[in-house]
C-alpha cells in the first residue's frame, strides 16, 4: 500500500519535469548579437520578462570586452567603476575570438535596463545599450 502511494507520487513528479522541461527547452528567446571594438549589434532588444534568454554572442573586435546588464533603476552614469560592481543584474566576459552562446533569465520587473561594456572607457567610446522587459504574455 505504502509503496504504491510512493511510486504514484513519483511518476507525478517525473511527469512534473518532463512537461517543465519541454515548456522551457520550447520558450527561451534567442537574441543574436555581435560585439565589436566598439559597439554593441543590435544596441537594443527587447524581451518579456522573467523569460530564458540564449544570447548568441559573436566577438568581431580584438579587445576584451563584456555584456552588463545594469540592476533596475540603476545606471553606470558617466563610466563603469567600482561603485556600479554592486548594481550589475548580469555579466558576461568574452576575449577576441571567443564566440559563445550563454543563457540568462530575464529581470522579473518590466522596465528598460542599461547594458553596457565595463572595460574602462569602453561605454564612452560606445558600448551602451537598452534591454527593454516587457510584461510577461498573459497565459490562456
Ligand atoms: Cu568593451
């Protein structure tokens, strides 16, 4: 009896993941970018919020550089420096010739988030962007 009501819980839970893991492998957002000395391509995009995002980063420059996305209601100001460590939501380095592709989720709170390159003066000479989060859909 004991072991029924076990294996039954079980087979819930195994069919738990396996919808969770065709609803997410289904739903993540892929966003194309590529990263030159400098500039960001494109400098914005937009995405719903709380979503998986596969970003396909293409490192077309010859310097190190890295992708920030800024925390809500936060922005870098003139330069990136240490005091704007604290305030970064997401980062990502990547060296010359160094494509990838890396997931991330999306900030729950709708709103527009500053990206940026930290390397210093990078983000004067160019590298800022905007990632706008939209509302998540509503579901049916
Ligand atoms: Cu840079």
């Amino acid at each position: 009896m004991i072991r029924n009501k076990k294996s039954f819980v079980f087979l819930i839970l195994i069919l738990a993941l396996a919808l969770s893991a065709c609803e997410n492998s289904g739903s993540s957002t892929k966003v194309d970018f590529t990263i030159t000395d400098f500039a960001f391509a494109p400098n914005e995009f937009t995405v719903a919020a709380g979503k998986e995002i596969t970003l396909n980063l293409t490192h077309d420059g010859t310097m190190e550089h890295n992708f920030i996305v800024m925390k809500y209601g936060t922005d870098a100001g003139e330069m990136f420096d240490e005091t704007d460590k604290g305030n970064v939501f997401w980062e990502v380095g990547l060296q010359p010739g160094d494509s990838k592709t890396v997931v991330f989720t999306a900030p729950e709170q709708p709103g527009t988030y500053q990206i940026l390159c930290g390397m210093p003066g990078h983000m004067q000479s160019g590298m800022i962007g905007k990632l706008v989060v939209t509302e998540q859909p509503q579901q049916k």
